[in-house]
C-alpha cells in the first residue's frame, strides 16, 4: 500500500482465527487478561510452584509493611493527642519507611527486569 506521496505502509498481518466477520474481534478472554499477566522476564525458567512461593513472599510483606503505616499512623495520632513531638516524629518516620517499602516490594519485579534487560 502506497500513500499519496509515495511512501510505502505495510499492511498490518491479520491474527490467526480473525476470520474477518468484523463485531469486535472474538479473541475471548485470553486476549484480554494475556496482556495483563506479568513479564516474568528471567524468572521464565521457573517453573510454577516457584513463581507461586515467590508471589507469596512479596504479598506477606507487603501485608506487613500496610500493617506497619497503619500502627505508624496511629502513633502519629497518639503523638498528636498528647503533645508528643517525639512519638509524632517516630510516628512519621515508620510511616514514611513503611510506605516506601511497600512501593519497593510493588516493584522490585518491574526493576530487577529492566536492569536485566539493559545488561547492568
């Protein structure tokens, strides 16, 4: 396919099993949810009781990290209440490295395959 002025535009390749009978696309379920699975990127090796163990681990902590902003939250309030400045910046403190440990865990996937595939 040519345009106007000459450039050439490749047709894009129809999808196996479109059969081309329009009314959105019929690629079902798998389509959809296929491009929400991770990229297990190196880890594609393990096998599946190994990805289980390890998506275990991640939420267990992350469970424990939201469960520590929380009681940090509620020594920031207690500090508050009572006047504490110290409790108040403990409070803050835990909260902060809580939160920031939990957005770590979230996405320690995420990184460790970009650093893989950029060869560092």
């Amino acid at each position: 396919m040519f345009r106007a002025d000459g450039i050439f535009i490749p047709k894009a390749p129809e999808k196996a099993g479109d059969g081309g009978g329009g009314g959105g696309g019929g690629g079902g379920t798998s389509d959809l949810f296929g491009g929400l699975a991770p990229d297990w990127g190196p880890f594609d090796a393990l096998n599946s009781t190994a990805r289980t163990v390890i998506q275990i681990i991640m939420a267990a902590v992350l469970i424990f990290l939201l469960g520590r902003a929380i009681i940090s939250f509620g020594n920031m309030k207690f500090g508050q209440s009572q006047n504490d400045p110290v409790a108040l910046n403990q409070g803050r403190n835990n909260l902060i490295g809580a939160l920031v440990g939990a957005f770590g865990v979230a996405s320690v996937g995420t990184l460790f395959t970009l650093v893989y595939g950029m060869g560092i």
